[in-house]
C-alpha cells in the first residue's frame, strides 16, 4: 500500500502506466516531456519519454526550473482527484486535468520560466498526464 | 502483373551483364551529376528520439535565410541548376512563416496521430435529450467549417511558401491533415447518434480568414490568435461537459492537435513581431479590425445558446447555469487573449474592442 504522495506511489503508478499499453489512450504516441507536480508543498518530477513514463521522482522546487510545465494544485484538490481516480477507475469528468485546470482561477500549469511554447505541452500532451493519474486507480492508496 | 507489364515494355532487362545488350536510343551513362553537391560526407547519428528532421539541420543544410530568392523548389542545400524556370513562391522571408518549433511539431504531429474509424470507442456513444443532442450536433456543425476553413487558409498559403522555409511547409501539411481528421470526427459523431448536422454557420470570422491577403502572418493573426485562442476554451468546455467516452475522446485528441496548431501559431507570430520591423504595429491594426468581426460572431444567439444547453445539460438548465458557464468561457477566453496579445508586444487591454470588453465585466 502506497501513500499519496510519495515517490513510492509516484513508482508504482508509472509500473502500472508502463506495463499495459492498454492504458494509454493519448494521441497514440510518443510524448516527449519533462514536468514537475507541485503538491502541497512537496514537488515531485515526471519525465515522460517515447511510450513511457521515464522518470519520476521528489525533487524541491528549484529543481524545476528546467521543466516544460508545472501542475501545481493546493493538497486537498490532489486528494480530491486522486480518491476520484480511485473510485472510478479513472477521473470523472469533472476531475480530469482539463476540467481542473478550467476551473481554477489562473489554471493549474505554469511555467516556471515563462515559456509559452514549453507550457502549451500541458494541452499537447494532456492525455498521456491524464492517463498516467488514471493509472493510478490499480494502486492501493492511502493518504 | 499489371504493373509489371507497364514497367517493362518488351524484354525484362537481364541483371546478367554478359547477356544484357544495349538499348537502342539510350547513351551509356556518364555520371557527370556526380560530385555536384554543396556539401559531401555528412553522417547524422539519430538521438534518444530517433532520426528527427530538426537532427539533420546541419552544415549548410541547416543555415536558413532570412530571405530564400530561389523560386524553384529545389531542396535547401541542393545545389541550384541554372535556367529552372521559377514558381510564383509570394512568400520568401523568413519572419512571412517562420517558427523555431516547426520541425519538432512536425514529428510530434506524425507521432501523435489518431483514427477516428476505429480508436474512437463509438460503441460507448448513449442517447441523449433532444435538446441536447441537437446543441451537440450544431457545435459539429460549426466546428467543422472551422476546420474547413483552416485547412483551406493552410493550403492557399502554404503553396505560395518558399521552399527554403521546408520545415514550416511540412508541419503545416500535417496540420491540414489534422484539420482533415477534425471534419471527419465531427461529421461522423454528429451522423452516429440519432442526430444529423445542424444549420450552416453564418461565417464571419471564416471569411475574415479566407479573405486575409496580405499574408500568412495576417491569416495566423485571425486564424489562431483570435479565433484558435477561442477555440482552445470551446474545445476544453466540450471535454468538460463530454457526454460519454466517446465524445471525451473526440474533444480530448482535438484539443491536443489543436493545441500543437496554437503552438505554431504563437510561435509564428512572436518570430514575425520580433523580427519584422513594423510587425508588431501591422498586427495590432488587424487584430483591432478582426475583434469586431468576431465580437458580431460571438453574439450570434447559435452557437451560444448550444453551447449553454449543453453546459446546461438541456434548454431549462442552459436558461440558467448554462449560459452564464458559457459567459466565464468567454470571458475566461479573453484573458488568455489579452495575455497573449501582450507576451506579443501587441498590447491590446486599453483597446479592446468595446463589446468584447462587456464580457470580461460580467
């Protein structure tokens, strides 16, 4: 049993993901990426690569200045759509990053540069995030 | 064995050289052509990404000029052969088309695609209200010239492109392709569920694009960064109210090819602003001509009352909480515009057309 989060939670969604091509539904191909996750007040890395979730790991804030994007939401709203997740087997409509990110203020992706064209990536490569976060309804969790 | 026979008129040539004989009419080959090259020896390795097309930019192969002379379309770093007549290539500098992010779009665009015949799953499509069906199938309607329309604008200007700008040329092919999958997703979602295509879109933001003459540049000014900005918050509002796995699927990859084509279009646009002198300036004046045209096609009671009700989920509830979702859409669209006009240098909050600017004070 994992907690969330953690990067042993973060390790066993990204077996899950990479173990059952079934699980990817995003454009059917390669996703190129490398993002960080602001949780609270823990940040963590994910690096997508070709087919795969490539990497994922804690880091701290500053390390992120080389990511493409951050998701970046207060705790209780990961909770939220993590326990969605593992509830449905894959986030409702209204928990999936799109709507998240449509229904916070300023969004829930930014830059942590500035770079337009490196946090459109959030919209180009949405899915295989989305994806990945579904995964994770086949991880036993607790928070 | 058709083929074959149009391939091979009379004898198939013999591969054995003492039986072979010598063609009538046909001189013996002198390879003059070869050695006639630019630059010889070039050996590009593949990355962790494989053979990408941005990979092999190098040597002279990789210098792109500001400005391309060459009207034929010989391939850049192919060495020129003397009285090639030219093509009628109106665009030929670099800042007319230019975006650094074209070649990796391309292979993204080519990685990335989808089929609507049989990835999308059809099968999970459910029956729904009237209303609501009609509001879906309408929006379909609609979206579908917007993409008609993009794919036309492309393929005007992109066969007016220099051939030295190749990495743009070819993106935007895949762009029309995607353009082409978006016609297809919308027509068959709106035939497959009971339903059938609504009434014709009036058109004004669609001939405003078509008609932009004066360039590409001035085309991707209406045709991304005011309507495709727009578009982005109508294609997110779908996925959000997505009726099914179905439609989640249709809006979702949508968006993402959609995304890729702002991506461009952005891109294109700060390049343009930034390396044109004047750029900057000959935007702001479009982009103060084309709100209105898009504020009269925002106010058209269709789309908006479609999309309400489908936010809405029926004609009652889109009175209400459908229209005013449809209303922060707007608003929530204006913002991103505002904010890109101003990443642009062409700063557009003090001017904003005054029935645009309503919206963002609801």
């Amino acid at each position: 049993m994992a907690v969330f989060p953690s990067e042993q939670w973060f390790r066993e969604v990204r077996e899950v993901y990479n173990s059952d091509t079934s699980l990817h539904s995003g454009g059917g191909g390669a996703c190129d990426s490398k993002a960080g996750l602001g949780i609270g007040d823990k940040y963590y890395k994910i690096e997508f690569a070709g087919l795969e979730c490539a990497n994922v790991g804690v880091c701290s804030e500053s390390d992120l200045s080389e990511a493409d994007f951050i998701i970046e939401m207060p705790m209780d709203a990961w909770v939220t759509m993590i326990k969605d997740v593992q509830g449905n087997g894959k986030a409702s409509s209204n928990q999936t990053l799109n709507s998240l990110d449509l229904d916070h203020e300023d969004g829930i992706a930014r830059s942590p540069i500035d770079d337009q064209y490196r946090q459109d990536l959030f919209y180009r490569y949405n899915q295989n995030f989305q994806d990945f976060f579904n995964a994770s309804s086949r991880v036993t969790t607790t928070f | 064995m058709i083929l074959r026979g149009l391939l091979y008129v009379g004898n198939e040539p013999s591969k054995d050289s003492e039986t072979a004989k010598p063609i009538q009419g046909v001189p013996n080959p002198t390879y003059e052509w070869m050695g006639l090259t630019n630059e010889w020896g070039i050996r590009v390795k593949p990355g962790e990404h494989g053979l990408r097309l941005g990979d092999v930019n190098v040597g002279i192969y990789g210098e792109v000029p500001e400005r391309w002379e060459d009207q034929t379309r010989r391939p850049r770093g192919a060495l020129p052969r003397p009285g090639i007549p030219p093509l009628p290539y109106s665009l030929r500098s670099k800042h007319e088309m230019w975006a650094d992010c074209a070649a990796n779009l391309y292979e993204e665009a080519i990685q990335r695609r989808w089929i609507p015949a049989t990835e999308v799953p059809w099968d999970l499509l459910a029956e729904l209200p009237e209303d609501v069906e009609r509001s879906v199938c309408q929006i379909c309607t609609e979206l579908s010239q917007c993409a008609n329309t993009e794919l036309e604008i492309i393929t005007y200007w992109q066969d007016q492109m220099s051939y030295g700008y190749f990495e743009v040329k070819q993106y935007l092919a895949t762009a029309t392709f995607d353009c082409a999958r978006h016609l297809e997703v919308l027509r068959k979602r709106a035939l497959s569920n009971g339903g059938g295509l609504g009434l014709e879109s009036r058109g004004r933001v669609n001939r405003m694009i078509l008609e932009s003459s004066g360039g590409w540049t001035e085309a991707v000014v209406y045709l991304y960064l005011l309507r495709g900005t727009y578009l982005t918050r109508l294609l997110a509002g779908l996925l959000e109210y997505a009726h099914n796995d179905a439609e989640s699927y249709i809006y979702s990859h949508m968006l993402e090819d959609h995304a890729r084509h702002l991506t461009y279009g952005y891109d294109h646009l700060k390049y343009a602003a930034t390396h044109h002198k004047g750029g900057a300036a000959i935007m702001r004046t479009l982009l103060a001509i084309g709100e209105g045209m898009f504020a009269a096609e925002i106010e058209d009671p269709i789309v908006k009352s479609a999309m309400a009700i489908i936010f809405g989920g029926g004609i009652e509830g889109g009175r209400t909480f459908g229209m005013e979702r449809y209303l922060l859409l707007i608003r929530e669209f204006l913002q991103d515009y505002l904010e890109l006009c101003s990443w642009l240098g062409v700063d557009r909050e003090e001017t904003l057309h005054p029935k645009l600017k309503q919206y963002l004070e609801i």
